[in-house]
C-alpha cells in the first residue's frame, strides 16, 4: 500500500482523538457518580437529592451507551475510509454510466441512505429507551418517522441542487474553482438564514404568537429598555417531542424572530423569562452571533482553499482510503476526515463560546434581574436533569456553557 505517511499521521490523530475522547468521558463518568450523593450545597434548597440523583443516573446512562455507538461509529467510519466502503460505493454510482456530475449526485445519495441507515438504531435508542426512561420523551413513533422523512426530503430539495451546484463549478471553472464554491455556498447560507424561520422551521414545529399578558408585557418592556426591534414573538411547540426548554432567536435583519419553547414558557415565571431573554439579547448586543457567523465563513473559506490545494494531491487521498479521485470523492473523503483534525480545535471553540456566555450573562445582570436568571437556569438544569458535577477537565474541553456551579457564583456577583 502507498501513501503510507498520510495513512500514519491520519491514524495516529485518530488514535489520539479516541484517546481523548475516551479518558475525558471515563473521567466525567466518575465525577458524576462520586458526586451522586450529595446536591451542591449552592443548590440544595433548589433541588433535591432525588432529583440530583436522577441527574446523575441519566447523564451516567449517556455516557455508557455513548461508548458503545461511539465505538461503532469508530467502525464504520474506518470501513467507510481505509476499508474502502468509498470505494465500493463510487463504483455502484459508476455502473449507473451517467456524466461525471450525476454520478456524483448519485453517490451523495447513496451515501446519505446508508449513513442514516446506520444512525437510525442510534436515535431510536436514545429517544426512545434513554429520553423514555427519564420522562423525557414525548416523540410518537409517528413524529419520529414524518421527521426522518421531511429531513429526507429536505436533502433531496434542498442539498440536490447545491451538491449539483458545487460539482458543476469544480468541473467548469478551473483551478479558482474553491474561490467560486465558497461563494456560492456562503451565499446560499445566508439565503437561508433568511428562509429557515418561515419557510423550514415550520415543517416540524408549529409556531403561535405568544399571548397577551405578563410575560409578553415583560418582553415588550425589555425589548424596548434594550432598543431592540424583532418581527415578532413566537411560541413553539417543542413539548411535542421532548421536555426540555430553551428560547432563541432565528433570522436577522429585518426577519428576525424570537422563539420560546413551550416547555420554557411553561415552566418559568415573568420575571425568569425576561432573564432569560435579555441573556439572548446580550448575544445579539455583543455581536456573538455575527461573529459565529463570521468565524463560519472563514472555517469554509479556508477548507475550501484547503481542498483546492489538495485535491490534486493523489498521496494524500490515497493515504485516506480513496483511489478513483473525482471531484466527488474528494469532496466526501475532505469532508468526512476533517472532523479527525479539527477535533484538536474543540477545547479552543468551547472557551470562547464560555466567554461568550458569560458576556451574555453580564449583559442580562443590567437588563433584568440576576437573581432570576438564577432561578431560571437552576430549573432548567433540573428540569433537563443537566448534571451540577461534570469533570472539571471534560467541561473545560467540550462545554460551551459554563458548567453549573461557576456560572450561578458569576451571576451572583450581580445579585
Ligand atoms: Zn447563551
């Protein structure tokens, strides 16, 4: 076999990114379970040991069944690559004898099938054994099918003509054909920015104006202290699938919604909601979302530089599991291995989404009441059975929040 430098480096950061992976979740595991027994006492008035322990049990139960999918994901994704599963699949789409690029469209949705195939025993476990268990769940097997069909047809719709599009500008124009591509992409995620509440989100979700009455007259009232305008305020029915809450804003410009999840609404008062969504505003005030999507385009723009620099590279593809290199090939094998290398990024990504967050905390503190930003996350974190006693390491390395106890002790700074 040839390309065995690419092989090896390529295996080596697979290795070393399984090994993280696994002594950071064995770490969190037991942290979790030595701290089973007793509520933080910064919490114990708010939550009790019952409902503490059912934290645990559910984050513990994650945890092990993660290892086992994660260990099969590991599989496939080694039978898909250096197994030559790729392989395999490229020469299915090629015995169909159609034109470069509709044989690559026929190898994406070959693909799609069988990755999601593969994914499906995954996502049945865990919302309808784990989330089950937990009281969690409330998808009907009904739910769960027209929402793997619409998300189907949706790849269809949606990822066909940009796959379509993309093939084409990588055959027809030249070797600035990456420059093209992350434009054309870019300019479709926005489109879609735009699109996504209107059009795409109420495919799975119903969305009601939000009701006359306190909680709206807070919001007005908050919105207005801020100086910020939104093309409305919406409830959805998140309740019918699961019983965790959240709020959030989609759109921008002129577009731009506020969504409360039902379950939140349900389950906080005036004054928690208010928190809540004045800790949302700080995102938007402190410009994190506009930077997130700044710092999206740059991640694209330099792949696809990346990509354009290595696709005439055979070595490194077929250090990676791919002989018949075509536009197509090269495109998955990139898009596939990437997450191997970029792993090593995670803890980066995570502390500046926690400084983010702590900003946003801040910003509510002067907009609303710490106090009740407090109460609100403390029933969130119970309602969501959200662990108070992750492994310090494994929050430091993955978490985008800041883990339970530093947060309530920064807001309480504001009290
Ligand atoms: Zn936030």
């Amino acid at each position: 076999m040839q390309a065995t430098i690419y092989t090896k480096f390529f295996l080596a950061a697979l290795f070393l990114k399984s090994l993280i992976e696994s002594v950071l979740e064995k770490r969190n595991l037991n942290h979790i379970l030595k701290n089973k027994e007793v509520v933080p006492a910064k919490f114990s008035t708010q939550i009790s040991l019952a409902d503490h322990q059912k934290a645990a049990n559910y984050s513990a139960e994650k945890i092990k069944v993660n290892q086992y999918f994660h260990f099969f994901d590991l599989v496939i994704f080694l039978a898909f690559t250096l197994g030559g599963g790729l392989e395999m699949l490229n020469l299915k789409a090629l015995s169909f004898g159609k034109s470069e690029i509709l044989t690559g469209l026929i190898f994406f949705g070959l693909l799609g099938i069988i990755t999601s195939l593969l994914s499906l025993p995954q996502s049945l476990y865990f919302t309808f054994v784990i989330e089950e268990k937990y009281d969690f769940n409330k998808t009907t097997l009904k739910t769960f099918i027209a929402d793997r069909l619409k998300g189907a047809a949706l790849a269809i719709v949606l990822g066909g003509p940009i796959a379509y599009g993309i093939l084409w500008i990588m055959e027809k124009l030249g070797n600035f054909w990456w420059l093209y591509a992350f434009i054309f992409l870019a300019v479709i995620q926005l489109l879609l920015v735009f699109i996504y509440p209107t059009f795409i989100a109420p495919l799975f979700n119903k969305f009601s104006p939000l009701e006359e009455g306190e909680v709206k007259e807070k919001i007005l009232n908050l919105l207005n202290r801020c100086g910020f305008k939104s093309s409305g305020l919406f409830v959805m029915d998140a309740s019918k699938r699961s019983g965790h809450g959240n709020a959030y804003f989609t759109g921008f410009g002129n577009n731009k919604r506020i969504v409360f999840y039902d379950t939140l609404i349900n389950s906080l008062d005036s004054e928690e909601v208010e928190a809540v969504l004045a800790h949302e505003l700080g995102h938007m005030k402190k410009k994190h979302i506009l930077k997130g999507m700044i710092k999206g385009f740059i991640m694209s723009f330099l792949g696809f530089a990346l990509i354009g620099y290595l696709k005439n590279n055979n070595l490194f593809m077929q250090g990676h599991g791919i002989q018949s290199i075509t536009n197509y090939t090269v495109l998955t094998i990139f898009s596939m291995v990437a997450g191997v290398y970029t792993f090593f990024l995670t803890p980066l990504s995570a502390y500046f989404s926690r400084k983010y967050e702590y900003e946003a905390d801040e910003f509510a503190s002067q907009n609303a009441k710490a106090s009740k930003l407090i109460s609100a996350l403390v029933k969130m974190y119970k309602d969501n059975a959200s662990s108070l006693t992750p492994d310090p390491l494994y929050s430091k390395f993955y978490f985008s929040h800041p883990p339970a106890l530093e947060r309530v002790s920064y807001l309480e700074k504001f009290n």
